[in-house]
C-alpha cells in the first residue's frame, strides 16, 4: 500500500470506495469535500483505492476529520490506524473534532479521543409540516451571498471556530433561509444536493422555535422525496418537530474529541445564544 494525495484520485474510485461500504456519498459529494478539506487515500500496487482520510481546517488551530474509510477487506488489517497515523502527523498542533460510526470508535478511543455526544440521522420521506407562525418579531427570508458575513459571524460563535471557507462554498450551491430580528440574522439553515436526496444543514439558532422556522421551508418544499438532517438534539420542540415531518433516527455516530473539548460552546449554551442544531455534514461538523 502507498499513499496519495487524494486530489489525485479519480473521483469514481473513491464513490466506488464509499459504496462498498453502505455510505451514500456521490462522485459530487466526494468532489464538495476534497474543494473544501485536505486527504490522503491508499492505493494498492496496481493504483485501486482501498481507504481514504480527510481533514477540515478551520482557523488555525481546530480541525475537524471524516471520511475515514477503509475496504472492508483491510479493516482488520490496521489500514484505519495507518491513515490516521498519516492524518495526524500532518495536524500535529490541532485540536480534532471528528463523528465515529460503530465501528470506528474503538480505533479513535485508542488515538486519544474522548466522547462528547450522539448525533442522530435523521431520514426518510419528508411530510410537509402543517402551517406555522413565524416566531414574534422575526422575519423568513431567502439567503444570498451578500449575508455571508453576517451567517459567517453567527456560525462562529455557535461552533466555536471560523468556518467562512465552508459556508461561502455552500451558499451558492444551496438553498437557504434566515431568520431576521431588527435587521439582523439570528438564525439559518441551509439545504442542498447530497446522497440519496437533499440534506439539511447546517443549521445555526438560539432556540428550538427559531431552528424550526428556518428548516420549516425545506420539509415543505422536498416534501414526498428524501430529505436527511444530522443533529445532536435528543428531545423537546426541534426534535418532535422532525419526527412529525417524517425524518425519524435512522442511525447514529458519536462525536468525539481530541485536544480542547469540541463542543465546549455547546455546553455553555444559555437562552439567547446560538448553537448548532443540524451538522453540515459527519465530516464537516
């Protein structure tokens, strides 16, 4: 086995790559995140991928790693323990935020990370929500680049870090909506192309009635087709909300840490201040 940069991949091998092991990751897909992040993949002595690992800079001392995948015939091999080894060398001075599937978490508990929460997928053929009002004070709009700045500012102080390279990524290729009180962005969602239909997400707000007037516009327009949202929320209002609407727990992965805890904001959310409600992505956070 060799390493690559991942760059150099041909995109079908690593789709191919992330089917042999059940995920719905597209060629698309594959493309958004090597635009956004850096990888490596593992090629065999004829050049077929046979794993991958990536990671998501953001600022200068927090980034967040996905798409950790090895084929199947390798996994008890120690192919997952030998990208990692890789990944970390080349993040040495950052703290690491990253979602582990099942199978995973024992290879990362061995690498020193801690577990944080759960994240719930939720999926499925979304119901449109009944009519709602929108919350006193606020009004839904559609978003375009010129809240960039705005959405960018909000987003940092709900994840902790500054995530603008992402969110100028997917604001053009997304829909989107915020929700403005005097003149200023409170909360937003956004809702784009991924897998098997459109994913939800991310989705920034102070409160669980704010988050759910922003994804509200997306259950109704893609209700009937598949819609996906990968949250950490575990009950009340945002929660049921989604049940209602069809997009039941469908699996989970669990969030866990490496360096400063990852979701230290979270923790010392208070009413008033945002956090994140829906992930832009396992990989992405």
């Amino acid at each position: 086995m060799r390493i690559a940069d991942i760059n150099t991949v041909d995109l079908e091998q690593l789709h191919a790559l992330s089917i042999g092991v059940g995920w719905p990751h597209r060629a698309d897909d594959w493309q958004f995140a090597r635009e956004l992040g850096k990888g490596v993949a593992a090629l065999d002595e004829v050049g077929r991928v046979l794993g991958s690992a990536m990671w998501f800079p953001y600022g200068e001392d927090f980034a967040t790693i996905g798409l950790v995948i090895t084929s199947p015939r390798l996994q008890a091999q120690g192919a997952g323990q030998w990208l990692m080894d890789h990944v970390l060398t080349q993040v040495p001075q950052c703290n690491l935020g990253l979602n582990a599937t099942r199978a995973a978490r024992r290879l990362y508990r061995s690498l020193d990370f801690t577990t944080e929460a759960v994240v719930s997928q939720c999926q499925g053929e979304a119901i449109s929500a009944p009519p709602a009002e929108t919350p006193p004070g606020a009004e839904l709009r559609a978003l375009d680049i010129s809240d960039l700045a705005a959405i960018a500012a909000l987003d940092k102080e709900a994840f902790g870090a500054d995530r603008t390279a992402l969110l100028s990524r997917i604001l053009p290729s997304s829909s989107g909506f915020g929700l403005v009180r005097n003149g200023k962005i409170e909360a937003f969602s956004f809702c784009r192309r991924f897998g098997r239909g459109q994913v939800i997400g991310p989705v920034a707000a102070a409160s669980d009635a704010d988050a759910i007037a922003v994804i509200r516009p997306h259950v109704v327009e893609h209700a009937g087709k598949f819609l996906r949202l990968d949250t950490r929320e575990k009950s009340g209002a945002f929660s049921d909300f989604l049940s209602r609407c069809g997009l039941s727990v469908f699996d989970t992965v669990t969030t866990m840490s490496r360096g400063r805890p990852w979701l230290a904001v979270r923790d010392r959310h208070t009413a008033g201040t945002p956090k994140i409600y829906a992930l832009a992505g396992h990989a992405l956070g």
